[in-house]
C-alpha cells in the first residue's frame, strides 16, 4: 500500500477514484441521489444538502399543513410516513450498501427530521403552556430531558444491520435529540448557558457545518499519512493537534462567513416616537 501522493488522492475516496465526474457531482449536489458513486462525491459531508433543498421546497406547503392540523398532529403525521415509507423501503426494496444512498437521499424516508424542527420552532414562537411548565420546573425538566435522552440512546444502541431495525432507530434519535433542542432553546439561559465555555460551544456550533466541509478536505491527508506509516507517530499527533483540528475552524469561520451562517449584528432602529427598537 502507499506510493505517491496524486495516487493516494486519486484512489483515497470512500467510493472509487477522485475523478472529474466526482468533483461535478459534489458540485451539483443533485447526483448524489441517483447513485452510490454520486453519493460519495468530495466532499462527502455535502451528501445531506440534496436531501434539504427537497424539504425547502416541500416546506410552504408542510407550513400550511402545520398551521391546519397543529404541530403535534403534524409531527405524528410526519413519523408515521417516515416508519411507512422505511418499513416499505426494507421489506420490498434492496437495503444494502450499494443502494442505501436512495434511503438516505431522498425525504420519503425521513421527513419527521424537518417535520419535528418546524414543531419545535412553532412551540417556541407561541410558547404553549405546557412548555413553560416544564422548562420551569428543574426537576420536571430534567426528567423529561433524562427521558429524551434515553429515546436518543436507544435509537443509537439498535443494531440497524437487522433490517428491520431501520424502521425504527433514526426517528428515535431524531425525537430524543429534537426534544433535548426545545429544553434548551426555551429555558431561561441560567449560570451554565452565560458561562465562556457554553459561549465558546455556541460559537463553534454556528459554524459547525462548514467545520465538516473543511473537515472532509483536511482529511485526506490525515489518511495519507496513515497510509504512509505514519498513525500515531510523534509527527501524525503534531498535525493532529496543531494542523488539523485548529486549522479546520481556522478555515471554516471565513467559509462561514461566504455561506451566510455567522449571526448578524442587530441594529437599532429608530421609532415614531423616537425611541429605538432593536
């Protein structure tokens, strides 16, 4: 194994070479679900954004359905198509790896993902009763959050090799994780929410998707080096620590900032009365 750099980056990609035809299908994003080798084209952290330009264009009519059944009944409705549609998926069509990209690329299969974070957002901009009861409460807080978070483990925990398990372990983590996302966002920000290390956590989360695309780049030369002999030797931990995770949010804030994802400055502006709103 080894050999020169241009081989091991032409042959390092997890589906095949790194060709023209892989680098036109990570640019045009919509290859990646028609077939494994556009699944996995550089980067491969891209292969969700075909999935998501399906739900914004799904989503003024999922809003309107929203308002119209509610967004309890709206997120149960989602989950039952999600479990129908993967349970249909596993017992009538092919579920290995070589066309496991249709499963992953396509909003049949998992709308209750986008289904719960409108919910959620709709909760938090009409704060329901029940919603301030338990973020009030500590200890009804934490049970709930406890009980979230044992959803979200037991999602993770089933072996998805058994094709059946499908069916049921994403939407499980989706509404374990999704519930922990609401605690949070409607809770009063306390001592730990104002601490620097929270502070610094929400900084990195802002940029956290351009983190994974400078990720995926970056890595190809960890795998290099490893390829090379080099895992775990004195210079691989020198990039590791020193190159790769500190020179990945280097690069990634600036992409950030081109994508649009940095938080903008709020500007006050003036009122009739001559007061200032924010």
């Amino acid at each position: 194994h080894g050999g020169e750099l241009r081989h091991n980056i032409e042959f390092i990609g997890p589906y095949g070479q790194f060709s023209a035809r892989q680098a036109l299908d990570g640019f045009l994003l919509f290859p990646r679900g028609f077939s494994l080798v556009g699944f996995g084209a550089v980067p491969p952290s891209l292969w969700f954004v075909f999935v998501l330009l399906q739900y914004y264009l799904l989503f003024p009519l999922a809003y309107v359905l929203l308002l119209r059944i509610g967004p309890l009944a709206f997120a149960a409705l989602a989950m039952t198509l999600s479990l129908g549609a993967t349970y249909w998926y596993i017992a009538y069509l092919d579920t290995t790896a070589a066309h496991g990209y249709v499963w992953a690329e396509w909003w049949l299969f998992h709308p209750f993902d986008f289904a719960f974070g409108m919910s959620i957002g709709y909760w938090l901009v009409r704060r329901p009763p029940w919603l301030d009861a338990i973020v009030g409460r500590w200890p009804l807080a934490l049970a709930t959050a406890a009980g979230a978070i044992a959803l979200h483990t037991l999602g993770g925990t089933i072996d998805t090799s058994r094709r059946i398990a499908w069916v049921s372990a994403y939407p499980l983590e989706a509404l374990g994780l999704g519930i922990v996302v609401l605690l949070v966002a409607a809770a009063a920000p306390g001592r730990l929410m104002r601490s620097s290390g929270a502070k610094l956590m929400a900084w990195i989360g802002v940029i956290s998707y351009t983190v994974l695309i400078v990720n995926d780049c970056v890595r190809l030369v960890n795998h290099y080096l490893v390829i090379q002999g080099f895992g775990y030797s004195p210079g691989w931990w020198f990039f590791i620590i020193f190159v790769y995770v500190p020179g990945t949010v280097a690069l990634a804030y600036p992409l950030a900032a081109v994508l649009g994802l940095l938080p903008r400055a709020q500007r006050d502006v003036p009122t009739a009365n001559g007061g200032v709103a924010t």
